[in-house]
C-alpha cells in the first residue's frame, strides 16, 4: 500500500484546481448527452431494419422512451450503444 502524501495548496490554486474539475465534469456531461431517435432511425443508427429493431427491443429490453399521448417510440443513442456493445436489460 502506498503512503498517504499531503499536499498543500494555496487558495488561488485550490480554486484553479477546483474550476478544472468542474469544466471537466461538465464536458464529459456533454459528451454523453444522449441523443434520441426515433424508430426508423435507430433501426437505421444499428444497422438494421425497425422490425428486427422492435424484436430486439422486446427479447432484449433495449429501453425507449414514448412521449405523453404518442404512439411514437423514441431510442436513446447511449442505450443503443451500449446495447451494441452487447449489454442487455430485463
């Protein structure tokens, strides 16, 4: 195990180092925005057509999202990728 090493620092650099951390979190936010997609779309986004899309999604639990008083289905991205990538809900 590696011994605990304090480090001092001053106010200013406490601040900068704080303000980096924070523009780094926010961006990664960003970059993980989700985007959504409707049905033709995602199938198209995976590669397939909407009715394997509506068979993976009912074997493998792939979420979506229906907006209130809409018959629409709309595919997050990140679910889509992550789905691609071979994880699957239930």
């Amino acid at each position: 195990m590696n011994p605990i090493e304090i480090v001092t620092l001053s106010k200013m650099q406490l601040e900068q180092l704080l303000e980096e951390s924070a523009n780094r979190a926010v961006q990664k936010l960003s970059d993980q925005q989700a985007r959504w997609l409707q049905r033709p779309v995602a199938a198209s986004y995976l590669g397939i057509d909407a009715v394997t899309l509506d068979k993976y999604t009912i074997r493998d639990g792939i979420p979506y999202h229906t907006p209130r008083n809409s018959k629409l289905k709309l595919y997050n991205t990140i679910d889509l990728d992550a789905w691609g990538r071979g994880e699957v809900w239930k």
